[in-house]
C-alpha cells in the first residue's frame, strides 16, 4: 500500500443545512470518527506527584465532528 495515500488530504461530505451538501476536510487526528485517546493528568495522593494517562474521547482538533472548518481567508487591506 502507498504511504501518500494516508498523507492526501480526505474530504467529508456533511449536510450541515437541509438540502445543502458540503465537503470539509476530515480531520487528521481522530481520522474522521470524532473520537481519539486524549492525554490526561491523574493525581497520585500518596506521593503528591502524578502521571499522564489516556482515555477516549472527545477529538480536541474538531469538537468530535470528524471534519475541519476551513481556515477563512484573511484580506489585508
């Protein structure tokens, strides 16, 4: 299998308004599901220091949607 497939870039189609289709990027880090493992840090009270652990859930990239919001084109004018 060709690594640059995994690398291009892959669209969604999503009906965010009726009967208006749309195709946004998929996001990179949860690969469209809207779900990945998220570092978190968990408190050890018996020796006062922590560790970081991991759990699923929410995407942080898309607010669990499973695609991207384009970037807006800024004018300078």
């Amino acid at each position: 299998m060709d690594r640059d497939q995994f690398d291009a870039p892959r669209y969604v189609r999503v009906m965010r308004h009726p009967g208006l289709w749309e195709e946004l990027l998929e996001c990179q880090q949860c690969m469209g599901q809207g779900v990945c493992e998220i570092e978190y840090g968990r408190p050890d009270y018996r020796t006062g220091s922590g560790y970081i652990d991991t759990r699923s859930g929410e995407c942080p990239a898309c607010d669990g949607q499973g695609y991207v919001e384009p970037p807006e084109d800024i004018d300078d004018e």
